[in-house]
C-alpha cells in the first residue's frame, strides 16, 4: 500500500495536471502562447503549493475535502463551458 506522503504528492500531482491541461486548453482557444506559459507556471506553483498543504499539519480528511471540492469546481466549470457552447449552437441553427 502506498505510503500516505507519496498519496499526497500523487494527489498534487494529479491536480496540476489538471491545471496543466486546462491552461493549454484556454491557451488554445485564445490562440495566445503567453497564456499557455502563464497557465504552465501557474499551475507548477499550485502544485507546489498543493504538496505543502498534503504535508502540513492540516488533516487527512480536510486535504481530501479541499481536492473534491476543487474536483467539482472543475465539473461545474466543464458542464458550464458544455451547456454554453450547446445554446450558442442552437442559436445558430
């Protein structure tokens, strides 16, 4: 069983890819590679940042509570983002 700091960074590093993917993401559509870079670097802070609250004295469960609750930001955002591109569709059409 893995230990419960390699979890955490595995946790944090998850989450950075995450913020990876959405900041090349928004980099595409804006078609701007500074914003690919300043997503790059944001998202290697947060995952710095992100390991020291994993290794912090905060508990377990609150780490895991704050990881979902950015989980379900990223859903909402995503569902957000799909429902809007759908209306604008059927405007078109």
């Amino acid at each position: 069983m893995p230990s419960k700091r390699s979890q955490d960074k595995r946790a944090a590093e998850v989450f950075g890819e995450v913020l990876r993917a959405f900041g090349a993401s928004a980099g595409e559509i804006l078609d701007d590679p500074q914003v690919k870079q300043k997503a790059k670097e944001f998202a290697e802070s947060v995952v710095d940042a992100a390991a020291k609250v994993a290794q912090s004295k905060v508990k377990d469960e609150e780490v895991r509570a704050r990881f979902r609750n950015v989980g379900k930001a990223a859903k909402t955002l995503g569902s957000s983002l799909d429902k809007h591109f759908k209306s604008t569709e059927e405007m078109k059409g």
